[in-house]
C-alpha cells in the first residue's frame, strides 16, 4: 500500500510538472508551481504616472480647466485634493461623463505595456492605485487586464461626481501590508507623494519617474526614468 502511494505520488508530480512545461512553452509560465527565490515576491505598481499619463491633467488640458493639474505630486493629502477637484468640477458643471471621454483618448505611456507584460512573465504584479473603477476600466483593457485594487466614485444620476468611497485607510500602505501578513515579500514603485508609505514599507521599493522634490527628499530610495532600467532593477532583487 505505501508502495502504490509513492507511485501515485511520482506520477502526481509528474504530471505537474509536464503541465507546468506546457504553459512556459506557451509563454505564461505557472507561478504556483515555480520554484526558485522569486515564488513569495510581489510587485505593487502604481497607476498614474507609472503606466499611464495622469488623468487628472489629462482633463485639465482637454477641459481648459488648469486648476485640475495638481495632483498627488503636488498634494499629498488625497482626501484633501479629490474634494478640492470635486469642487472644481461643480463649479463647471462637468461630470463623469465628461472625464470618461477625455480617458478614452488615453493610451498607456510608451513602453508601458511591453514592461508590465515582461514583468508579470517573470513574478507576480499588482496595481495599486487611489484611481476609481470608473475611470480604470478601458485603461485596464489597453493593459491586457492587470489585477487592479483601486477605489470608486459616488455618483449621481444626473453624472454629477458627489464623492468618493476609499477601499481602505492608507489604502496603498495597507494593501502592502495585507500582502506581506499573506508571505509575500513586496517590491513597491510609484512616483508620487501618495506612494510613499508603501514604497517604504515593502523590502524594495524605487521611484519611477518622480519629482525633483520628491527625489531629493528621498535619496535613498533608487530612482528610475526608463522602463529597461527599472526592470532591470526589479530582477536584481527577486
């Protein structure tokens, strides 16, 4: 009987592994049966800034408005900018819909897709960002459909923007640290105020493309302005 167990226990394992050869021959290799030093890490990616151009100034240019330029580089008190960019948009009478044909006209940053594409072959990614699931969406599909933790926008039925519901507090510190209580080690970059806390917190973390300000305040955090380079980063530490 335990004779017959260990067989069926090789050919388990075999099977495992001829199924895990089939995905790498297709080019997506199987992360959970990956074996090696990077099958605990996860990359924790901002959005805006990172991936794609910022929306926020993206509608300022389209909507004439330069009061919506200011973001999180600017701002670090989130709460305190959204309600201030509501307020904004009131003012104006502009609504979602408005914002949402402005994303339409939005491709990811050049470069973009190729890294996160190269870099999701090679270990786990997660997009962490305080945008809202109503302005993500066709953003997510030029992507190839990452996993995304964002938030979402109260909005009312005539498109009037009323507020915003955050997952969490802190939502991108807390994120990082939900990940690491999971066994995951995290590698975290962003480029903003707001992406501070999880960069700090992770056993990695670099800045992609970020203020001068922000870069000086912070000299030891690594800083990055090409995607080949910042990857290149990234493997140092799987």
């Amino acid at each position: 009987m335990q004779e017959g167990g260990t067989r069926l226990r090789e050919d388990s394992l075999l099977h495992r592994e001829a199924h895990s050869s089939k995905e790498n021959s297709n080019g997506r290799a199987s992360l959970l049966l990956k074996e090696g030093p990077n099958h605990m890490n996860i990359v924790c990616l901002d959005l805006e800034g990172v991936l794609v151009p910022e929306i926020w100034i993206a509608f300022s240019k389209e909507s004439g408005i330069p009061e919506l330029k200011r973001t999180t580089r600017d701002e670090p008190d989130y709460d305190k900018l959204m309600k201030w960019r509501i307020g904004i948009l009131k003012e104006h009478g502009l609504g979602l819909r408005e914002i949402q044909d402005t994303i339409a006209k939005i491709d990811p940053l050049p470069g973009a897709k190729e890294f996160l594409d190269e870099l999701r072959s090679i270990t786990q990614a997660v997009i962490i960002s305080d945008t809202f699931e109503q302005f993500a969406t066709p953003l997510m599909k030029k992507l190839g459909w990452p996993t995304l933790f964002c938030n979402t926008l109260e909005v009312a039925e005539s498109g009037e923007i009323t507020g915003y519901k955050m997952r969490c507090e802190k939502s991108k510190l807390t994120t990082v640290q939900a990940l690491q209580s999971a066994g995951y080690e995290t590698i975290a970059l962003g480029d903003s105020f707001n992406d501070l806390a999880m960069i700090q917190a992770g056993t990695n973390g670099f800045l992609f493309r970020t203020t001068d300000q922000i870069r000086a305040d912070h000299p030891d955090i690594p800083a990055f302005e090409e995607y080949k380079d910042l990857l290149a980063a990234i493997k140092e530490v799987l």
